[in-house]
C-alpha cells in the first residue's frame, strides 16, 4: 500500500529536480540557458580588472620572494666583508 503512493511521490521528485537543474543559475560558471541566464560574475568588468590586479600583485610577490632567496644565496656563497 505504502508503495503505491511512495514510489509515484519519488519518481516527481527526481523529476522536478532534474527540470529545476536545467534551468537554476549555474553559480560563478558558464550561464544558464536564456530565459534564466545572467551575466555571470567573473565576466563583467569590474570582477576582469580586480582578478588582473590580484594577478599583477601575486606575480610581483612571487618576483619579491625569487629576488630575496637570490639574495640570501649570494650572500651565502659570497658574503660581503
């Protein structure tokens, strides 16, 4: 008796979870199909400029750390008097 309504109620469920996946924002990614679609945050501008400017400043610390391990090594091998 039980299976009689629980089996329909379940098969509903992965259905309606199945169409609500389809057309749900898919986060930060890639965009939804059209009628939900929006312009996902990476891609506008301000997210473009603030993600290069964290780009430029972790490459210019990694550059900072390079440039002191060479200095710790040539002082090693070469210690000024």
């Amino acid at each position: 008796m039980l299976d009689r309504f629980y089996l329909p109620i379940l098969a509903l469920a992965a259905a309606a979870a199945i169409a609500l996946a389809m057309v749900w924002p898919q986060g930060l990614g890639d965009r939804s199909p059209a009628p939900f679609g929006r312009e996902p945050v990476q891609r506008t501008a301000e997210m473009q400029a603030q993600m290069q400017r964290q780009h430029e400043a972790a490459q210019r610390r990694a550059e900072q750390a390079r440039q002191a391990v060479r200095n710790i090594q040539n002082q090693a091998i070469a210690p000024s008097q």
